[in-house]
C-alpha cells in the first residue's frame, strides 16, 4: 500500500523561503487503520484528496497576515485545475506540482522585509529588460514613459515605442526612480508572491511526514483472490476496525463453492469462533493482504462529505433453510446486518 511522504525543502534561490516536496513510500495497513495515514489508490481513490488540500492550504489562519491584507496569500482554489481530465492520480500530482512551483512557504515574514528582498533581487540583476519592464509597469502608455525618460535626460529622443530599446536604459534609469512603486517591485524581484506558514505541513501530515488528514479510518474493504484467472473469482469482504480488532463481513452468492472458500478463509485468519464473519486481530489483516494477495479499498473515505453506507450482502439457498429459519434470518438481517447467525 502507498501513500505520500511530504516535506518543506529550502528555496535555491531565496534564503528562508521553502518549497514542497513530496514522494511517493510505501505504508503497512495498521498505520492506514489505526492513524489515519492517506491510503492512495492512483485512480480507484474517490476521498475527494485534492479538494480537501485545497481547503487546508487556504485556511485563513495558515496565511501569514500582513502579507494576506496585502494580496500575497492568494487562494490556490485553481491550482491544479486542467482544461483536460486524466484521472485522479494525474489530477492529484499536477496540483502537488503546482504548489511546489507557485508557492512559498515561510515562518513568518512582514511586507516590508519582503520589499527590501525584492529591491537587493533587482540591484542584482540590473539590466535593461528590468528597466523597461518597470517603465512600463508604472507608466500609463507610451507619453508617460517618454515624459518620465524626458525628466531625467532632457536629451533623449524617442519618437516610436522602438527607440525605447535603442536606449540604455539600465544606465538612465536605477532602482531608486520607482520608490514607492512597492508592488511592483516586489511582483517583479521574486519569482512567485504567495505564501503560506510552514504549519501547513503539521496539519496534513504525521511526524514521519506521510499525508494524513483523519485520526484513523475504520471501514475498508478486502478482495480476497480465491480463483485465478478473474476478479469475479475474488471473494469480498467489507471490514471495520475497533479497538486493535476487525471484523470481516463477506459478500455471499448462492455459490457453495465460494462458501466453502469462505470458510477456509475464516478458519484461516479469525481469532474468535466465527465461519463465515469473524473478527482478527490489525497484524493478522497485514499478514493476510500480503500472503493472499487481497485489494484493498476504501469507498467509505470520503474528506469532503459523509459516504454513502456499505452493505454486506448474502443470498439464501432457499431450499436448504425452513421457512421459520427464514423468517428469522432476514429480520435479522435488515436490522443488524450479515453476523454471525450463520452458525445457528
């Protein structure tokens, strides 16, 4: 089984800024069941993964505050988004990856530290595309960016938006001629301008760094391979753990060869008496999904909105039953589900 592994990696560019990176490893099932690490199926996961990140990461109190009133914190609701669908996992990795390019995240950082960082950027790397950039930034057309060459070299000639590059203009022009110009500046001295608190991380991640989003996940399924050539061979289970324990409920056709499978796989891996639902142990389940091949699936996991209910489902081989055994059994049934009155 996998999951992600997330982690903050400092900028090569920009000192104290960090980036997020991620991998997919390998995870046992017990911390899926008992911690709630993210099970990730590639196209099969239906929790709604994505959409739950980009609640998270727009959270107000995960945005760093004066940099949010000034428009630095911008919501990443869009991020990640395709004109074309190529499935969940693709969907899911695309907006990892665009977090990590968009996306800076700090401890804490003012605007005005911001600013300054921004203007040492642009004395750096000085140049006449900057220049120009700038004029053309903080101008309004082509008189005011001649106007504004004009009080600085009454000399300068320029009659065609092409004499501008016939200038130099990063010897006419400094940093200092766009003071006040702060957003500019700094939408222009770094590469991306939002951010995020590096507490993100604790909110959708254990101590090892693996995705984690709920404290545990109790309801999976395992599909059991009992035949093999075809999944419709596979024996089904629908599961729920409780307290280091989980109990297996199976999905039963009139088929008597599948019962008996069912119960060879019961005798196999129960710790109570039970023949065809039975309870094991969250070790036993990991040693099962290894020797016997299972799937496992999670279609209760849902982040975004309450899943629909699973149900177990048994057939009767109707003349094999007396009708008050009948009677009794599917009472019971609809009330309490497949248990174990199957030995009675």
């Amino acid at each position: 089984m996998e999951t992600y592994r997330l982690w903050l990696k400092p900028d090569e560019e920009i000192a104290g800024f960090q980036r997020l990176h991620y991998e997919k490893v390998e995870v046992g099932i017990a911390d899926v069941i008992q911690r709630g690490i993210h099970p990730w199926l590639d196209n099969k996961d239906r929790s709604n993964l994505k959409d739950k990140l980009v609640e998270v990461i727009n959270r107000p109190d995960l945005k760093i505050p004066q940099l949010a009133e000034m428009g630095y914190c911008e919501d990443v609701s869009e991020i990640g988004q395709s004109h074309f669908y190529h499935g969940v996992a693709a969907e899911f990795e695309t907006f990892l990856q665009e977090v990590q390019r968009y996306v800076y995240f700090v401890e804490r950082l003012n605007f005005m530290d911001l600013l300054t960082l921004a203007k040492q950027r642009l004395k750096r790397k000085w140049s006449h595309k900057i220049a120009k950039t700038l004029l053309e930034q903080t101008c309004n057309g082509f008189d005011a960016m001649r106007s504004f060459l004009k009080a600085k070299d009454k000399n300068i000639k320029i009659s065609s938006y092409d004499d501008f590059d016939r200038c130099d203009l990063e010897e006419i022009l400094t940093l200092a001629d766009f003071e006040g110009e702060d957003h500019t500046l700094v939408r222009l001295g770094l590469p991306v301008t939002n951010f995020r608190s590096v507490q993100l991380l604790h909110r959708i991640t254990d101590e090892r760094g693996l995705l984690k989003l709920t404290d545990s996940i109790r309801n999976f399924r395992i599909s059991v391979q009992t035949g093999r050539r075809y999944e419709e061979e596979n024996l089904t289970y629908n599961c729920q753990a409780k307290n280091g324990q989980v109990h297996f409920i199976p999905n039963l056709e009139r088929d008597l060869d599948e019962r008996k499978k069912a119960l060879a796989i019961a005798s196999r891996w129960r710790t109570d008496t039970g023949r065809y639902c039975f309870n094991t142990d969250i070790a036993q389940v990991g040693q099962m999904v290894e020797e016997q091949k299972c799937e496992v699936t999670f279609p209760c996991l849902d982040y975004m909105r309450a899943p629909d209910v699973v149900q177990s489902r048994c057939e009767f081989i109707s003349s094999k039953i007396k009708q008050i055994f009948y009677t009794w059994f599917s009472e019971l049934l609809y009330f309490q589900g497949l248990t174990e009155v199957e030995k009675a």
